[in-house]
C-alpha cells in the first residue's frame, strides 16, 4: 500500500508540531504540506528547530488549490471554527479529516450550540451536513467507526481523559449517577503556545489555581459519552486546575458506588471493557501510580481505588495532553481509519526521567 | 512585658526552621533553645545557612534540664510522639506547648487510636491526661480557648485547609453532609526534609500523583471538625495529590447545596463567619485566585464558586502549607496564647514572583 | 524624623512590585504614590493581590503635580529613558532620586551612548546635567557619595553580581586584568513581567541558554568600575544565561592570577574589602554554597575558590537579581541617603525549601 | 544479520534505563538480559513502569555464567570499578564491551590513576591489560577504531560536551591553548539515580550552584583529548555547575582567538570538522540555540560565537547529558561497532514542548 499521505492545517501550534514528531517518523505516513496562516513560506523547523532534518518542508498559506499531490487525510490542528470552514473542500477532493478542535465533536448541533457559547463563539456550524456525519474519536468506543469515519472529532484533552476514567463503571453501572465529581489537573502545554501573562514562567512556577468552575467547554462532550452510556442523561461536576508542569493531564474522578464490590470486581470490569484497547492501562490500588508511564507517549493509565469509608470510586486517569489528549490520539485514529496497525508510530516508551 | 521565650524542639526539620525564620526577627519573641536529636553542638547556620546572623544558637540535645532560661513557651516540630513524652516534663516547668505532630490533635483517645493506627504508629498515647486538656490550634475556631490553652496541637497542613474552605458551608446548614469531597494538592515540602526516591528532582519534576486514597491520617480532624460544627456525625472522601511545587496546598471542596441560594449569600455566610480573623481571605469567582497571595505567608485564601449546572458548591482553599499549616499557625498560635497581636511577626507580603 | 516619603514611578512592573513589598512594611518609609501609564485609577492590589491590606493605594497617572504630599524620594522603577525625562521636575520639587534603569549609571556621555546604542536606544541623554551629578548605587563602593546623592542610579542586576565579585581582587592587584571571563546566570524573572515565546512555561522549563555574547549592556558598567579599581582600562568577557528558575543570578568569575597566593591570602583580601558592609557574604571553599542565603534577600554570597592547576581565582557571585539586583538595593541606597540604619526593613532571613 | 544481542549490566540506574529504551525498540538490537546487584528476580518494569510492554525481563544477578544465550555486547552502565572487573570474563566469551564509567577512558595508567585518585577511589586499575585497548568513544574523533573496539569507554557527560565544542578549533590551531575556560551547567539526572539531600525537589528548586571547582574528574579526558588534538600539552580551566532542571548539559566553552578570524571563517573550520558527524549540529551566532533540539535526543548542538572586543571564540555546547552524554552515545558507538547504520534506533526527534 502507499504510504498516508497527510496535510497538516494549523502546523504552527503544538498540536501541529506534535503531529510532524510523530508523521516524520512513522512508517506508513508522509506530510505533503504543512499549512499556517503565519509564517508563510519560512521553513517549518525555522519555528521549531528540533524538526530539522526531520521535516524539511515549508510552510503552506491556506489556499489548498495548490498543494497537487493526493491528500488522503488532513488534521486540522486548528481552532474552534477552521475545521467547519474548510471540511467541504477536502471531503470533495475525496480526502478524510481529523479535527482537533471541536468543530466535529457533536452530531448533535444544539450541543454543539451550547459549546460554542462557552468557548465564546456563538454562531451557527457553518457545515452542519459535516458534522452530522462526523465520529467522535474516542478509539477505545468507536474503533469500528472511526475505521469507515470521513470526519472524526478528535476529542477534548480533559474530556477524553475523564471519559476513559468514567466509562467501564458507568456502562456496567457500577456507581450512581448523580454525584460524579472530575477534578483534573493539566500542565501548561494544554492551553497552547500563545503567551499569556499567566502562564510567564516567573508567574506560573509555584503556582497551582482552578478555573473556569462549572463553565469549561469538555464538561459536554463527557456528559453525553457518559450519558450514552449509561443510557440515561447525567450531569457531572467538573473542576479544571493548572498545575506548574508542562505536559500531562490528571484527572481524579469520583463516583459513588451503588453496591458493595470489592477492589478485584471492579478492576475486572475496567479490565473487560479495555480488552484489545492497547493505550489504556489500567493499575490496582498496589501498583505503581506515576507520571513517567504517560510522558511522552500515547498511554493512558487508570488507577482504579475504592475509598471504603464513603463507598466511593475514585479512578486516577492520567495521560499526556499532547499524545492521548492531542496528537498521539489523532494518529491512533488515522491509524484505525486507514487500517493500519493502531500503535503504528505509536509504540515507543516514554523517556525517564 | 518580657518577651516570649521559645524553646524548639526538633529544631532540624522544615517545621523548626520556619519558626526560627519567623521569630528571629518577631519582636516579642526570642528563641532560647534549639533542640534536635541530630547535629548538636553545631551551630544551627551550618544546617541552615540562610539563618546565619539570624540565629546563631547551637544545636542542644533533648537533655532539657540543661536550658537554664525561664522557657514561656516549647515548639514540638517533631514526629509523632515525641510531644506527647516530653510534655508533661515541660508544663511541671510552666511552659505552655505548641505540638506540630498529632499528638494533640485529640483528646478523644479512640480517635487519637485510630489516627495512631493510619499513621502506622499503633500505640497507647503515653500523656492521655495532656491530651484530655489540648486544644485543637485553629485559630478561626477557637481563639478564646488558644487564649488559655497550656497546650495546642497545630493541626495537619490537609487539615486545617480543608476545615477552613468548609467550616462556614457546613456550621451554616448550606450544604449536604454526605457527599463532600476533597480534592487536595500539596508541594512537595509537605513531606518533610527526608530524602525519598518520590521526591528526588528527575523524579518529582513533571510529576503529579495521588496518594493514601482513602487512608490520609488528615482526614480524621477534618471530620471531627466538621461533624462538631454540623452537629452531626459526618464523612467525607478525601485525595491527597502531590505536584511539581514546593510550597502550598490547594484544597478544592465539593458539597451539594441544599436550596439554591445565590454566590452573594454564600460569600456573605463565609464572610461573617471569618469576621475578626486577619488570616482569612475570602474572594468570589470574579476575583483572582493566585498562588501569589498566600506563598510564604499564613494567609488562607478561599475562594467560593457554585456550580449551578450541579447545585454544587465549591470552595478552592489555598495555603501555604508551611506557613498557615505549620510555622506560621504555630506563631499566630503563640501570639494569641501570650496576648500579643494576633499577625505579630506575621504581617508581611509575599514575594513575587 | 518623619517618615521618608517615596513616590514608586513604574510600580506596574516587578521593580516596583518589588519596592512596595518592602517599603509597605518598612518602619520609616510611607509610599505617598503609585504611578505608572497603565492600569490609572486601579487599585493597585488589583494588579498584584498578595499587596491588598499593605498597599492600598490606586494607581496614578505621571501627571506628577497631582501629588500633593511632600515627596522625599522618586523610585523610577522605569524602562530606560523615563528617569531621564522626569528627573529635573523632582529635583526642583525638592526630592532626590533613585533610578532602576541605565538612564543614570553613567556620568560619563560618551559611555553612555555606547549603552544606549546596546539596548537600541541611540539617542542623545535628555538630562545630561542631571547625569552628571548621579551616583552609580553599589553601597559596597560608593557609600559616602551615596548618602550624599541627589541621584543614585540603581546598577544593573548582571553588574552588581560581577562587580561586587571582581572589586576585591582588581583594588587589590591580586588578578591580571586581560583575561576575565564572567559566565552568569540569571533567573527568568530577569527580563521582567512581559510576556515572551522565550518565558512561556512550557518554552522554559527544561531549557538553558546563553545569549547576546558579546553584546550585553551590562558589562559596561563593569568594565568601568573595575578600571576605576585597577587604576588601569580593561575588558571582560561577559556571557549571560538563563536558566529555569525565577529568582537569582549566579555569576562565575574567572581571573588569572599574578603571584600563588593562598586560598587564606584571597579570603583575607575579600574580608578587608567587605568590613562594614552587611550584605556581601563571603564563603571559602569548603562553607556551603548555596541559593537559599539570598533568595528573597539583600544578600550577596561571594564563594571564593582557586583552581590551582591553572591559577585562576574563580569567584561564584550570588544575588537575588530582584532584591540585591533591584528593588532591595534601592531601598538600601535610600536608607542611606536619609541617614538610616543601612539595613533597615531588609534584615530578614529567605524562607527555605 | 542477526541482531545484536545486548546484555545491560547496571540496569538499574539512569544510563540503564535510558539503554533499554532504546534498544527496546531498536531494529537490530535485542536485549537477552538485565543484570543489577539489587532487584534481582523482580520484572525490570516493576522498577520502570513506563517500560512494561517495552521490555518485561526480570532483573538478573551478576553471576553471568547464568546467561546462556549469544552475547555480542555488554554495556556496562555501572559506577567505577565494576567493568574493569568483567572485561576479562566477557572478552573471553567474545562478547565486546561499552563501559559508561571511567573504567576504560584511559589507556595511559598514570592518567587512570590520577582519575581514581579524584574520583575518591585510588586504586590500582583491576584489568590493565584492556584498558590498553580500550578506544575512547566519541564517534565524531574515534569512529575507524571504534568500528574495531573490542573495548569502548564511552565518555563523561561534561568531558564529551566540551570536546565536541572545542574540537575542531585546538586541532585548527584557532585558539591559544592557555586560556581556556568551560563553564559547564547541568541539569540533576547527571548525579544520577540516588537520593541526596542536594536534589530533594524542594532544595533544588530555584537552585543553582557550582562545584568541584578545579577538582572534577572528567577535565582529566577533555585535557587529553583536547591535547592530542593540539599535539601539545594543555590544562583547562573547568566548572560544574549544577542548575534545576532534569536533562541537558550546557558547556559554555571559552578561548582567546590567535587572529582575528570572521564568524563565517570558523564556522567553516567547525563544518569542516564534522562532515559526516550525524549528531553534531552547528549554528552560527544568528541561529537558534534551545534547549529544544538536543532534549531527549543524542544530538550535540553546537552554537559558535565571537566576541569581538576581547578577541574570544565562544562556543555554546549542547547536549542531552543521558543521551549523547550517556545511553545515546553508548548506542551510535554500538551501532559503528557492529556496522549498523550510525543513527539506528537514534533518529528521532525531541519532543515539545
């Protein structure tokens, strides 16, 4: 077969310069153009000089009418808005797309309605025939749709990361319903690459500080996964903090359980739904618990405890923003989609320490 | 009046050496002795070379008979249970005691046994009688008894953030008592000068993890607190965090509001509630809620958000967790004990960044 | 005495921040105002939170004859260029002046040019009478001018490390003045609150590097005060660096040295040099070396040590760049311009970890 | 051909697990055991999690005889004196041998010597024999004898950043031999695995301090080299420096220029120098120089600068200490002894941010 010919749109933010890391390497993949809006026509590794002699192309400007070669598959590494814009375009010159943003998450466009009023954008979905069609790229629930998906919505950092967490007890209803508790910690990487006073080193060094409480925009995608799942609409409480670190998302998810199981049911549970999910590992309450598993690299880990005092679920999920919660998902999704090996590219220990 | 004389005790640990760097320079206060198990005879700068010029003492071994001073007051900086063997020596001579440890934390034995038990310490208290006449050091709640206390056990750095974030919510009757979580945050001074593998650089930068879910020993003052307040016996789940800081805690509190009462009337409740404690900082969501304010002082900053999707309250509480939980409380303690003003020697900013 | 009235021109940047961190529990200084262009009519706490309660002023405009109160001291805690500008207004009102920036390190205004074609602002001193008469602020070598300065230009942060670690060795002759390097090191919060691709936290942590070799404008100020001490025109090599951290600068100062003096000889030099100054340190070899003595602080640690394979003299010069390189160092000169105890509001130990 | 069969003694430290994960996924290597004095039958995952699924060897003890498969390589990434002691024993079984300690850096015993004495160990070398076949393993220096090297000591991580910088420019007669200074900055995983109270996260934080001045053992092999090179005798002036951060050394390398050559014309010495050195990047003054590049790969960058008024070449060295200083550089030297592609299993990107 040939290899996957990719374009990266938005090459210039983190998540385009973790999509070239992985592509440039990886086996079955070649970029044929890396597309900005800025920065047009200066090399791409004049931007990010560790990629030179990696990835020794230029940048695009968005008139995609000239770039010539078969483009089989586009990431938009874009910001809310981009993907919707563009999504015609490219499903007309016969190539599939991955979105990282949230044009394509929701099939549902009032959802996507109330999504776009948090993130501060409320119009219209410019190609709602597009997202109609579109698949959510959760790979561990839809495998076998993201394999025929044209359109998939890579999912939120936080909300994938909750959502792996939640899913195994709330699908084999182990835990009630109405009193799931999210808080996540993220590093600084997960609100991207434009300076912010807040995220100054000298301010964000020793700092911790919540945000957004009761108003961040992934709290809807988690809702509706784990309503489907539950088959019955639920609503949780998200708390989203940044922590002084730069990679790496921890999501501590807690739920009431409704019966009394032991330590080993549950984990059995988590273990059966995560059957042949090769990135999801999941850890008993004795086994080691730490970041160095996810760094860098495509896993996600989930500690699974009970708190037996409250009867309380707590699972401690934890990926790296950037691949499970970003780039590395989004090959794992082109890696399905063209029926590649689903670690291709994928498959390589993190570095330690 | 005379200054207030200061025997430390375990004088070697980050406890010790955040009292000395707060009373060198109180001006009520002079330190008479220093006193740890390790290091005697040498000159406490050559532990702590900041403090040369500071405080010049030499280290003294726990031979106390040899302090020939008149002693006012006697700082336990020190594990569990060395306060509660030397204490009675210590109120026969007429000094007063601040116990950094557990040890008078309780005067309920059986709570005391079963805080001994999680701590991996499982033994009879060797100074019951003391224990019965301790107060518990949280200023916020109990001054007039600090005023008389001869001894108070400094409450656990979890603890008291967590007490503190939710006091107001639950004495005032606004939240359910039986699905509130805690969700805490520490630096990595929280777990002392000891060296450990979990806190070696290469290990512990990028690094964040949950702990003792279920199990922290802090959990058993929180709940006592709480349920003497609510007038009820309650629970609560907590989860101990470690992040790449070194200094601070931030406690993010989750209860379910009983009515719908508006984010004024909760502010309002937490504001009256903390009339008349200078430590205290209450902000609402529109406000800042930075690190900055409480780094290497011993303010509490809570910070109050309901999630109306949720009917949840959520309080962020954020400490300095050797200031306000440790060094700086024990100061604040002594002040009140003495009859000094409460912020002496405590009343400076932070440094930023 | 009344209290020293001090105005803080530019307090919206770290310089001032800093000022008013000291100042506002300084016991005989009263900041009388707070100016800077932007953020007029805010209080000030706004900007900087962990300041409310110490500093509760609201910020000014330059409009400086708004200022009704008499004004002692003008802390131009400004870019480069602002002193300059204003300077003859406060003079004429009667105040004196310390300023943070290069605008008046240089009596000299031919040097002076040479420093603003360095920083990229060739242009003509607008107050060169003014300049004249200023005094370069390093305590350590200039105290009698100093309490006698209507104008004291603050050195620069770079400088004050070097030139604090060379003076000794260049007066006394002990080194040959052609082949001194200065490597120097500094923390991120060096090049000030704005934001920059260079400071966003997740470009810096795990990152060092060197930068404008050859070209930095500080080491100017070095060359002519260690020429004024040598008795003889010399350069330097000077290369700075960041490094991740926030506070402090390190310089490693390297100087062949004429006979083979012992390592007691050298001490006995620096020791002579530094008798009555209190905030220069001076370790030998084998006395720890170590950031927590001036983190926060005034200090400036000297390590003094000879590899004796080469004979080089290497002294290791350490500051907080934001106290001893900034606003700890203003507030030292102007106890001195006011005949205070040089210490004052500044003798007060770091917080360790 | 067969893959290279690897068996990693000390495989409990950093250069251990940095060896296994790359060779974990290396095309052509395999690794047939994992020996370490501790641990030993416990899975090497249960010490390194994120190498489960990677490499699930159980550790093995130091009796080799154990291992029964074909050896072509031992790495021995143990401290000093260890790989003198089983050279022999594997040599006999015709296996090579890459040793990362200061075992098998010198052919010259009296330099050895001199080595042990510095490092606190003075002792007679154990296998005098093989240290006098030892090739010294910088591959852009060494490579023909590599390629036949039955026995490589793979270089100090200070030693090799300084010897690539200042290569090309002693062998070019560029510089004066007598003046020379490293300034050399590390970050903590060069001190390796073990606990210390210098690297507990909170003491080294905000933490930056030189050591060993004029007394670290690998100047001994950068003077060497750098002699041969010169074919004169030199001694450089060296300093450590240890900064807070996980990876990376930054040797900022100093020497009076003999003429008066451009930028342009010593660039041209440097790319002459390295032709055909895959790993060695050189940028000129105007070029990017982050830590970025070199991060987590086993490249060296190199940033060559003049400063013109004192007549100094400045070059900026940088490198992942673990990686070309250490795990990385072990494997391009694995792969020219067996005649593998030199950046086999290597050519990788960092990661970033």
């Amino acid at each position: 077969m040939d290899r996957v010919n990719v374009v990266i749109v938005g090459a210039g933010g983190y998540g385009g310069c973790g999509s070239v890391e992985i592509l440039s390497v990886h086996p079955e993949a070649k970029i044929v153009a890396l597309v900005d809006q800025e920065n047009v026509g200066r090399p791409y590794s004049s931007l990010y000089p560790h990629l030179k002699g990696f990835c020794d192309l230029t940048i695009s400007p968005p008139e995609f009418e000239e770039i010539k070669e078969r483009v089989d598959v586009v990431f938009f590494s874009t910001p809310d808005g981009v993907g919707q814009s563009y999504a015609p375009y490219w499903l007309k010159r016969g190539a599939r797309i991955v979105d990282f943003s949230g044009d394509f998450r929701f099939r549902d466009l009032s959802l996507y309605g109330e999504y776009a009023r948090r993130i501060g954008r409320p119009q219209e979905h410019k190609s709602p025939d597009v997202a109609k069609i579109s698949v959510y790229g959760v790979p561990e629930l839809y495998k076998e749709e993201i394999k025929e998906a044209r359109v998939v919505g890579n999912p939120g950092c936080f909300a994938i990361s909750c959502i792996l967490g939640l899913a195994p007890a709330v699908k084999s209803g182990l835990v009630e319903l109405d009193h799931i508790v999210a808080d996540a910690k993220t590093g600084v990487s997960g609100a991207g690459k434009k300076v912010n006073p807040s995220f100054h080193y000298p301010h964000r060094y020793e700092t911790i500080n919540a945000y957004r409480i009761g108003g961040h925009q992934h709290v809807l995608e988690v809702e509706r996964e784990l309503s489907l799942l539950a088959q019955k609409e639920l609503k949780i409480t998200f708390t989203p903090h940044v922590v002084p670190m730069t990679r790496g998302i921890l999501s501590t998810l807690y739920a009431k359980l409704k019966e009394r199981p032991s330590i080993d049911e549950v984990l059995g549970v988590y273990s059966s739904f995560y059957e042949g999910s090769p990135f999801v590992r999941i850890a008993g309450p004795q086994e080691p618990q730490t970041s160095s598993v996810v760094r860098g690299t495509n896993y996600c880990l989930l500690w699974v405890n009970i708190d037996t005092r409250t009867n309380t679920l707590i699972v401690v999920s934890h990926i790296d923003n950037l691949m499970k919660g970003q780039a590395g998902n989004a090959v794992q999704n082109m890696n399905i989609m063209f029926g590649l090996e689903e670690t291709l590219g994928l498959f390589r220990p993190s570095q330690f320490p």
